[in-house]
C-alpha cells in the first residue's frame, strides 16, 4: 500500500490573472519503516528540467501541517520534476523523480505524480535479498532482509523506484518498494541467471544464463504485474554474461573474462527485444570483456576491456566499431549517472587501493578519486579466551569493485567489493617458530562511498574467509571486524546491487 500526499510546490510562471500552478502528488509507503519523510527531513528541493537543461530549483524548509510554496516554474512543455529530502547535514535521505513528462502552462493546474522512497540498496547472492537503509549513519542499524524462498542470484529495481526485480533459480518476481513484500506470481527462468538488466520504461527484464542452457530470457513485466505472466522468450547465444538495456535495445556481452584468466575474446550482441530475432552480428570487442552498461538516453553502450590496461569503450549504436572512450587503471565496473560515464578501477601490490573516475559523456577530462587502502582485522582466539588483547591488523594486497550503483543523490556510490589480505610471520618464540603465523584473507563486502572524502559511510562484510600457515605460538585465529565494519549474519558471496533511484 502507498500513501498520496499532495503539497502545492509551485506556481507557473505567468503574467497578471493567470492562475496556472503546478501541484506535486507524492506517492509514499503507508509503512512507517520504509517512510522517506519522516522526522529526519528538514527540508525539500524541487528541480525541473525539459530537453537536458534546468529550468527550475527551489528549497524549502520543511513546517508540519503547512504547504510548501516554492516560487514559479517557467511555462514549458516535456519537463520532468525531481524531489530530493535532506536531513539537516545535508544528507539526501528521500528522493523521487516523475514518470511521465509534462506540460507547464500559465492557465491550468498540473498534477504531477512522484514517488518517494528512501535510496534503500539491495544485495544478492544469498538465501534472502539483504536490504540496507543508505540513508543511515555509521553506527545506526541500517541492515534488513527480504525472505526468499531460493537463492537471488540477481536483482535490479525499475527506474520509476517503484519495484523491486529478483530473480534466481526460481524464477523471476517483482517487490513493490511500497512494502517490501515479494509478488507471489513468478516468471520461470531456464536456470540461475548470470545477469539482469530492466529497460528504462519498465516493460522488459532481460537474464543471461549459462547453465543448463546458454542464451537470454527476454520477461515481459507487464503480464507479470497482471499476475499472468508469460513465459519467458529465450535466445541462445554462446557463453552471455552482463547484459544491459537501451533503446528498445538488450546489449549482451558474449564470451567475457572467466576466472581472471585472460584468454579468448568478447563479442557485444545486440538484442532487439521486439524482434529478438532481428539483430546484427555480434561485434568483436578486440579482448575480453569484463563489464557492460548503457545510456539510456543515446542508446549507446559502453564495456571495459578487462585485460587491455583499464580500457572503457563505446558502441554508438548495434553494429557500431567499438571506439575508446576512457582508460583508468584496472578498470573493473562501469555506471551512468548524471551524464557521466563512472569507472571503478584499482591498484594491486604494496599501497593496493582501489579508485573511482568519471568524466562527461559528451567527451571533457577524466576525473579520478583515489580510495584508502581497506584494512581488516584477525583475531587470536587464545588470546580473546585468555581476555588479552589479539587483534592483528591485515591491509588489502588486492581489491576490486565488481559492481557499482550511484545514488541519485550523485553523492555517494554504493559497491560490491572482493578483496584479499596477506600477513607475514610475525615474533620469535625460540627455535625459529613465529608467534603470529603467515596468514591470508579473502572478504567480500558491500560498500557506500563518499565522493567528498573517498571514505566508506557504510561497510558491510558479507563473507570472510581465514587461513594460516600451521606451526606457530598462536595457532587458531578467526575474522574480526575492522572499525566501521559490519558483517550479515549469515557469510555469501554477492552476486548482485540495486539501489531505488541508482544508475548503473
């Protein structure tokens, strides 16, 4: 269920005796835990923009009980209005976009419907979809999850914020964000999907899978939302893995990297949902690809070259050559936002650290933040047993985001991250047995990024594995958390990351 307030944002603008005005709908969840306006919110922005360009933006500090009055918007047609929630640090805490373009005119009342939510981000890749609150503070428990009955492989949400899209074995099925509740109608898949992508209209899911079958299965969301859905379309193609969706157009990356073993080449496909039968040959990616995203609004499409020293191309169009669009230093994921073209990259070896670099999709300079170097904690068991202190602290010798979400707050970009830690032998227990022995660490982890400091606002451990070499003084050892470090319940290795309003 969802909740309709109606606040008078704005007045169009106009000459003497007119009375044109624009009236803002927000669609909200009737649940108070998953409700974007609560307490926190001290103040509301209203932006409009038609054809690219702003037109229009406003803030107002929220007063319970009266109507916000946020000046004129110029009279235009095709404009879309966003609303953004921020707490008094400023914090983006609620966020909503409009659907459907509308016309501003100086002699009518326009309605104009916006559904907030809360950026909640949602991992998979384990027994249930993990849900984390993004809007909370290092400290706050911003952890949840949604019971599945299989494992998710895989999860997008729509653009318009409203669903939730999960997919794994089992088939495939919408969440509203309104309720966090899973739709029990499910579309059959042909196995555990290896990839999900949603268009930007919200009519078509598309999975690529590999086992038992290699190909996609095109899902038309709409007989889903029926609560009949159709069977899936499958279309065999060898070896698929990320796909991406724009302009009407499925992009496949065929034959990607596999095992970090570079070996082999990429092709790109180019589906036409309404004719999946109607595309052109695959193009050769002249390597092997790793990682592919769209814009939804050129249509073009955009993949790293994962063995060719961080190479990011474009593909203007199906059929289009592949033409160098970035180079960033081990490039591993790739998302559009806010007309910019996001690279996670990273660096190996002593100083290891990952980076994020952006630049504009019309073409400008390459912008790139450098992360810190993660550190995690082992503990010495005997000495936790014995209430000494036994931390040891390990930091990354490798690590990489292998998957990115930006925010719609264009502030903070939430990511998966594998990374790896080696220990050297440490102390002298006589004879030549180390105290602390040799030891390496594999963690996966969910991580939400600062763009202003670099720094991890959330961490959030999903797995850890650790080994040591037998023998020394210290001899049993387990995972400890890091400061500012979470962990769930129960470890897994991410597969997927949505975020309600994200751009990927």
């Amino acid at each position: 269920m969802t909740a309709a307030r109606s606040l008078l944002l704005l007045t169009a603008l106009a000459g003497c005796g007119d009375d044109g005005s624009v009236v803002i709908q927000l669609d909200l969840p009737d649940a108070e835990s998953l409700d974007p306006l609560d307490g926190r919110v001290a103040e509301l922005t209203v932006t409009a923009a038609a054809g690219g360009e702003q037109l229009f933006s406003a803030t107002a500090p929220v007063v319970v009980g009266e109507p916000l009055e946020l000046g004129q918007v110029p009279v235009a047609d095709q404009v879309r209005f966003e609303l953004a929630g921020a707490a008094a640090s400023g914090r983006v805490i609620a966020f909503g976009r409009s659907g459907a373009l509308v016309d501003v005119r100086p002699d009518a009342r326009v309605t104009v419907p916006i559904r907030v939510r809360r950026p909640f981000a949602y991992v998979a890749g384990g027994d249930e979809l993990v849900v984390i609150d993004a809007t909370l503070e290092p400290g706050q428990d911003y952890l949840g999850a949604l019971p599945a009955a299989a494992t998710i492989s895989a999860a997008a949400v729509t653009a318009d914020g409203a669903e939730i899209v999960i997919a794994g074995a089992d088939g495939l099925r919408l969440v509203p964000t309104a309720s966090h509740l899973p739709a029990t109608a499910a579309v059959a898949l042909p196995g555990a999907p290896v990839e999900l992508a949603v268009s930007d209209d919200g009519a078509w899911a598309v999975t690529s899978h590999q086992m038992p079958e290699e190909g996609i299965a095109l899902i038309d969301l709409a007989t889903l939302r029926a609560g009949s859905p159709a069977d899936a379309r499958f279309v065999p193609l060898l070896r698929p893995g990320a796909v991406a969706i724009a302009g009407g157009i499925a992009w496949v990356m065929l034959a990607p990297l596999n095992n970090l073993l570079c070996q082999g080449a990429s092709s790109i496909a180019a589906i036409p949902l309404a004719d999946p039968g109607g595309g052109v040959a695959p193009v050769p990616l002249e390597g092997v690809g790793s990682e592919l995203v769209a814009d939804p609004d050129s249509g073009a499409a955009f993949a790293i070259r994962a063995c060719s020293d961080g190479q990011v191309v474009r593909l203007a169009a199906p059929g289009a050559a592949p033409e160098l669009a970035a180079e960033v230093t081990g490039a591993t994921s790739l998302a559009v936002a806010g007309q910019r073209l996001w690279i996670m990259g990273h660096v190996d070896g002593e100083g290891a650290h990952m980076s994020l670099a952006s630049r504009p999709l019309a073409g400008g300079e390459l912008t790139e933040l450098e992360l810190p170097t993660l550190e995690e904690r082992a503990l010495a068991v005997e000495l936790e047993q014995t209430g000494q202190g036994g931390l040891i602290r390990l930091t990354a010798d490798a690590s990489s985001a292998f998957d990115m979400v930006v925010l719609p707050d264009g502030e903070h970009v939430a990511t998966l991250v594998a990374a790896i830690y080696f220990g050297d032998p440490a102390g002298d227990a006589g004879g030549g047995q180390p105290i602390v022995p040799g030891m390496q660490m594999i963690t996966f982890e969910y991580q939400l990024i600062e763009l202003a400091t670099g720094l991890s606002a959330q961490r959030l451990r999903t797995s850890c594995e650790l080994r040591w070499d037998p023998g020394a003084l210290l001899d049993d050892f387990r995972c400890a958390l890091a400061p500012g470090q979470d962990q769930t319940t129960a470890q897994f290795a991410p597969t997927d990351l949505a975020v309600i309003y994200g751009a990927r």
